[in-house]
C-alpha cells in the first residue's frame, strides 16, 4: 500500500501542528501525574490475578500506568474502549471503572481478528468474573456502517489502542473518527496508540504475506489528519510508548514481533530481542465550542 490518506490532508496537518499543540503539551509527557486514588486502583488492578503472567509480562512494552495517566483516566469517567480484542487493556480498565465509572467495550463482528476474543466469549468471560466485569457495557461498533458509538456526548475518554491499521486498511477510519467525535463529551478525549511508520519513508507496497492490507504501521502525520479532519485537537504527544529497536523492515510486518511472532523460529531470537513495536501515543480532545 502506497498511501493510505490523501497526502494533502498529512501535509496540512504537519504544518498546522504547532499552532494545534501548545507549547506547554509539547514538552516530554512521560512524568504526568495520575490522580493518586486513580493510581491506587491501577495499581491494584496490574498485580491483580485477574491477568495472566503472559499479559502481566507485557508490562515492560505497553506502559499501562504511564500510558493511562498521560491520557487523564480519572476512576469515575464514562470510558469506551475500541476494539478489545484479547481484552489487555479491558482487564485493567474494568476493576478501576467499576464503582464510580463506567466502561463501555465496543465490539464489532467483523472487525476482531484471528486470536482476539469474539463477542460470545467476552460475554462468557464476564460472566465468569462478575467482581470485575458485572458492570461493563458491551456496545456495538459498526463504522463500516456510520453506525453510532453508544450515546451521543456520554464518554469522557475513548481508548483506541493499536487499531487504526485495521480501520484504514478496510477504508472506514473516517467513519470510525466520527464516531469518536460525536461519542464524546465536549472537552472529552481521544486516546490513541498506534504502531508508528517513518515520516521521511513511502509506504511499503502490499504483501500477500501481510495477511492484511498494510503492515501494521501508520505515519503520525496520518492519524493527526484523520482526527483533526473530524474535528478533533491535538492536545499531546508522548514517547512513552517508543521502541528504536523497532526497525519496521519485517516479513509479516508489525506481527512479525511479539507477542505475535507470526514468522515461528525464523529469527525468533533477533524479533524477541527488538520487542514490541515503536508506537505513537497521541492525545485528542474534543472542543468545547
């Protein structure tokens, strides 16, 4: 795949960027504090035996306490979680939303991949785990379909986490962005991790071997154009989740690296080594006028 957005709307948002992001967001956001009632539920939630040591292990790469703080989690928001698929980030969020927030898991059908959880085993699993997950709302996503994402201006932060690849490989990431938008409260925020491509680089053309219509990564420029065509500002951005080790050049693209490690033991060793991918971690906020 040679370009995945219209190259004007990159450019203009490359060159509207300092005026869209003040000063003060620019500067490194690794150190953003979380409300300390928050962090002691986060906390809680991360040791909790509710994860496996194989998710507990992912720690090191996904940054789950650093990442929530720098996008604001506050233990009695109303939060929509995109895409769950294995549900990583589902089994931290539910304990910490459970008494005073609200999480709400948006599944579609047809956009779960091989190895994610369908919608009839995330339902068997929450009602195997009732202390955790009695409370979790299971809404539908359908952008394919400009179908709503729950009620109109209910959610204080929507996490969409590794996601966009799929959305703008199957064409509907401008679907999807509105429904953020119209989801959120006025002053709520977007939350977006995802697997980052070069800037100075073309897109790698389409390999069969991909299983999928792109490698897995997005250049930055792309996602802040897709959101700010929406409507969205871009409030932050942090390199809590980057990875130098992360070359890109990979057969299977990012599922060459854990936890996939789609090629089996060809290289297994350099591929464990480099970890999990170089991701961008953005935060969008929906404005209030």
């Amino acid at each position: 795949m040679r370009s995945l957005l219209f190259s004007g709307l990159a450019t203009a948002a490359l060159c509207t960027l300092p005026l869209a992001l003040p000063a003060q967001a620019i500067a490194a956001q690794n150190a953003t504090a979380m409300e300390p009632a928050t962090k002691a539920l986060v906390d809680t939630a991360l040791a909790s035996s509710l994860r496996s040591d194989e998710e507990k292990a992912r720690d090191v790469y996904r940054n789950p306490s650093e990442t929530l703080a720098f996008f604001g989690l506050r233990s009695d928001m109303t939060v929509i979680e995109v895409s769950p698929g294995g549900g990583w980030w589902t089994d931290i969020l539910a304990p910490v939303l459970r008494d005073k927030g609200k999480l709400q898991v948006a599944m579609g059908t047809n956009l779960n991949g091989p190895g994610r959880r369908g919608l009839g085993a995330t339902l068997t699993r929450f009602a195997e785990t009732p202390a955790a997950f009695d409370k979790v709302e299971i809404i539908n996503y359908a952008p394919s379909q400009s179908a709503k994402l729950g009620a109109d201006g209910s959610a204080d932060l929507i996490l969409v986490m590794r996601h966009l690849h799929g959305l703008i490989g199957n064409k509907i990431a401008p679907q999807a962005m509105k429904s953020y938008f119209d989801a959120l409260k006025p002053g709520g925020i977007l939350a977006i991790e995802q697997h980052r491509w070069p800037e100075n680089l073309p897109y790698p053309a389409k390999e069969e071997r991909w299983g999928y219509e792109n490698n897995g990564y997005i250049k930055e420029s792309d996602v802040i154009a897709l959101a700010t065509a929406a409507g969205f500002q871009l409030a932050g951005r942090s390199e809590i989740n980057a990875n130098p080790k992360d070359t890109r050049d990979h057969p299977f693209g990012v599922w060459s690296l854990k936890p996939n490690l789609r090629g089996g033991d060809t290289d297994r060793a350099k591929f464990e080594a480099i970890g999990e991918s170089d991701r961008m971690t953005l935060k969008f906020v929906k404005p209030t006028s």
